[in-house]
C-alpha cells in the first residue's frame, strides 16, 4: 500500500482512520465511500503540508468470521488472508487509497497489546465477571435489547433472526462513565459529528448505560482473555483498540505521543455507539486521551435498503471504475452525497454529472484551453499584457473558491459542499472564455488584439493551475494528467508539493511554459 505520510519523533500528525471492515465478504461500494472520503481528507492536509497519518485495516476475529470460514471449508486464519490479499488491499490500491499503514487483527503487534490493555483495565477493578442472557446478532456481533428487534425477533440491521445465547462473561464497568461522556460531549461539541449523530449518542447516554460484556466463552476465534484462557476477548473490544495499537501503543512511545489522539475517527452510523460512548469509556479508563472527532457518514442505498451482502444490495466498485474510471469513481459518491447523510446510488445519476460535470465542464475547458494555446502561440503560454476587470473577477473567483474549499473540505469534512465550490469556479473560467471569446479575438492581428487574446489564455491556463491542485486529493490521475499538460512541473515543482495556502497568489504559471493538449481526460462513454 501506498505510504505517503511519515511521522517522528516530536512531530505531530494529522492523523485520520476508518473501521476496520469485517472480512466475511469482499468489500462493497459503502466500504470503499468511507475509505475515499478518508483518502480525500488525508491528501487536503497533506497539500496543505501537513504531516499526515492515513489508518485502514481489517477486523479478522469474532463468530461471524469463524463461520464463513467453516461454511468455505478453511480456517478462519486461511480464509481472513485470502480475502485481505486478494479482494481488499488490490482494490484499495486500485482505487488509489493512499494509507500509510493497513493494519489486520491478527497481527501480533495488535493482539499482544489488546491483552495488555484489558489486563490494565482487569487489574484496575474495571473488569469483573458475570453472566449474560440474551438475543444475539452474529452479524452485528452484538448483544440486542429485546425492544431493538424488529417483529419476527429481526436484527434491524441485519433483517435476520438473532440467537438466544447465555454464557458466562466478563463485563466492563461501562455504566460508570456515563457522566464522565456526557460532561465530554457538552464541553466538546464537535466531538461527534454530524449534529444527529451527536444528538443520538447524548441521548443514547443518558438514559443509561449498561455494564458491557467484554469476553465470549462459546467460541474461541479472538484473542484469548490474557488471565482466563476459556474466554476470548468480545471482537468490538479487540476492534477498536486497533487505532491505537496501529500507532505504537504500547510498543512504540515516541510514534504513539506523535501521532494519538486521532483527529478523525470515520465511522458508518450503525456502529457509532461503539465509537462515540464504548470507546471513549475504554480510553478513560485507562487513562488515554481521546480522538479529537468521531465524523459518523451516512449509507448508501439501493431501492432503499442500506448497501451490503447480506441484503442482496451489494455492488462492486470495480463494476463502476471499469465503466467510469476510477477518478470519476472517486468524485462521483463525494460530490452527490452529503457526507454524513444517507443517499441513493444511481446509475443514471452518475451517468449524467459524468457528461455534464466532468466531460463538459471540466474535461472541455482543458482541453480547448490548450489546443488554443497549441493553435495561437504554437504551445508556449503567453504573457498576460491586458490584464482588466475581467481578469480580476476570475482571481477573485479563485481566491474564493480556494478559502471555501479549503474550510469546507478540509475542516468540515464537507466533500460535496468544498467540491461544488471548486466547479462554481471551473464554471465561472467557462463563462468567462464563452465571454471573452478568444476565438474571435485571434482574428484580430493587431498588438492589441494579440495582447488581449494572450491575456484571456494565460488568464485560463493560470486558473487550470489552481484547478489542478484544488482537485488533486480527489481525482489524483486526472489532476496530474493536467498538470502535465499545463507545463508545470519543470517551473513549479511536483503536483503533490504544492500547497493550498500558496493557490490563491495569482501569475504563479509562468509564462512561457509549454502547454500540449494531452488525452481527453472524460472521454464519451459507451453505451451511457
């Protein structure tokens, strides 16, 4: 996997995770919408030249694994590495997820640390042992209320029959820390994120938490409860401490103090309650500091239904990035959901802002751009000599774009939102060439006319520049391809090194760069 961020000793990093997925199955389009929506986050600090750290990985234990496997005829140990090998790392590396560590529960490096912090917490009187009766999701490996279930005695999540399971347990004192995360909550607001999911959780609390049963003794595909050997270790438990032990907890000091708290925990909304109150009751009571933000997104849906294998609803990413392209891929579930809300996928939905969006609006605009550059000054961008009040809207424009992009994208974890900013500006660079009309103004071959007609297509290449960078932690390929076009590199430096703060400052393309018209870069689809 792709490793673009580092940390050191005494630096801190901005540092961004997404769940760990269940490898019962291959991943989904819900899956890879939350990984993209971390892979944007992370590369926007990155060219803002921040130090980042980008976590994804896999959760490999718990009954709901152990099954498939014994349904596939393997072990669950054979059956966890053929699917993070073959099915989730080559399409993350396909969809051009740039983490800078993938982490698997079954590594040592996780296991020996999940022991030692439930050890703590066992040796600190916050563990004790118990008995539980209940119904039982194996899909949700979770413990339902009866009132939960849907009539049938449904998991609601799930739509499938839960299990009446009784064993003895041992229970984490969760009730405890109920005033402790109420108090966090209304002294950090945007703890949790959006405002719904903020206002579930602090209800959810104070109606009043029940002690969590944090082992199981009917199975034994986990990490074994390190002072009872008859007990695993409940797989949520084990799950969660992954963000921290992925960043030297217990193992690597100076990583650990480098890198935690996360600033940004991205979680689907059905498993928010074991981010926004477990969680942060386990790192109180041990004495950790707590992620700065739990940002809840919502599902996609198809007909309706939330996206997954066990609804039938299931779609493939590569069933869209073959038709598509990655990059379109990439901006399309960004760009035409809000993040923290639910939305439909639509296959015609996509077909459209691809044509109108991407192949019109801004595929066209680059690419008449440098075939007039190519056609009018033989590839070599002009000096812009003219420059008026036409010119100073358009920087304007950008200066604006470029603040609002920035604050929405980067901040609010708005993607929709900071991405329609930068295609107001790609449209506004459209009006002003149908305005501006250089087509026209080339058949003018006075000084003037030749001026002017420099002036409108530096003032387009220039704005191209900006649009490069302002879409490179979104469609990365397509934005180099522009940036080649533009001949920026050899005078500016490499794509990636640019920075956000530095787009706004206007005539950084200079003139005389050699700008050729490359590849179409949304070419027509077939069969649309």
């Amino acid at each position: 996997m792709a490793a673009t961020g580092t940390t050191a000793s005494g630096e801190s990093a901005f540092y961004v995770t997404t769940p760990i997925y269940y490898v019962n199955d291959a991943p989904h389009l819900g899956h890879a919408y939350t990984t993209v929506a971390g892979d944007v986050l992370t590369r926007w600090h990155r060219q803002r030249g921040e130090k980042v750290w980008y976590l994804t990985g896999t959760d490999e234990h718990g009954q709901k694994i152990m099954r498939t496997a014994e349904a596939n005829g393997v072990s669950p140990q054979e059956w966890c590495d053929k699917l993070v090998e073959e099915a989730w790392k080559p399409l993350w590396e396909h969809l051009q997820i740039a983490n800078d560590d993938f982490i698997r529960t079954t590594e040592p490096r996780h296991t020996d640390r999940v022991q030692e912090f439930v050890q703590d917490l066992y040796d600190k009187g916050e563990i004790y042992k118990g008995e539980y009766e209940g119904p039982y999701c194996i899909g949700c490996e979770e413990y339902k209320s009866p009132g939960d279930l849907l009539e049938g005695d449904l998991c609601p999540i799930h739509k499938r029959p839960v299990e009446w399971l009784r064993e003895e347990n041992y229970f984490f004192r969760l009730s405890a820390y109920g005033p402790r995360l109420l108090e966090h909550y209304e002294q950090n607001p945007d703890f949790i994120q959006p405002a719904s999911a903020r206002n579930e959780i602090v209800q959810l609390v104070k109606q009043g938490l029940q002690d969590l049963s944090i082992s199981r003794s009917t199975f034994d595909w986990g990490v074994p409860v390190p002072w009872d050997s008859k007990h695993v270790i409940y797989v949520w438990i084990d799950a969660l401490l992954n963000y921290a032990t992925a960043v030297g907890y217990g193992s690597d000091q100076a990583k650990f103090d480098a890198t935690w708290p996360a600033n940004v925990h991205l979680v689907g909304k059905d498993i928010l309650r074991f981010h926004a109150a477990i969680w942060p009751a386990m790192l109180m009571a041990n004495n950790l500091p707590l992620p700065r933000k739990i940002f809840a997104n919502g599902w996609l849906l198809v007909s309706g239904e939330k996206m997954s294998k066990s609804n039938l609803t299931g779609i493939s990413p590569r069933d869209l990035t073959s038709h598509f392209g990655v990059d379109a891929y990439r901006y399309y579930f960004l760009r035409a959901i809000p993040f923290g809300q639910d939305g439909s996928f639509s296959w015609e939905d996509f077909s459209a802002r691809y044509t109108s969006e991407l192949a019109n609006d801004f595929g066209n605009l680059a690419s008449r751009v440098a075939a007039m550059i190519g056609k009018y000054f033989d590839g070599v961008l002009p000096e812009a000599k003219d420059a008026g009040p036409a010119e100073q809207a358009i920087a304007d424009g950008l200066a604006a774009a470029v603040a609002q992009a920035d604050t929405l994208i980067g901040d609010n974890l708005d993607f929709a939102g900071g991405i329609g900013a930068i295609f107001d500006f790609v449209k506004q660079v459209n009006g002003y060439l149908s305005e501006q009309a250089p087509w026209k103004v080339a058949k003018d071959d006075s000084a003037e006319g030749q001026a002017r007609l420099a002036t409108i297509l530096y003032t387009a290449a220039e704005s191209l520049r900006a649009i490069a960078v302002l879409l490179h932690p979104i469609m990365p390929t397509t934005a180099e391809k522009l940036w080649a076009s533009l001949g920026a590199e050899p005078h500016l430096g490499a794509l990636a090194d640019q920075r956000i703060a530095d787009l706004a400052t206007w005539g950084r393309l200079p003139a005389g760069a050699q700008v050729v018209k490359g590849e179409i870069l949304f070419p027509r689809l077939e069969n649309a």
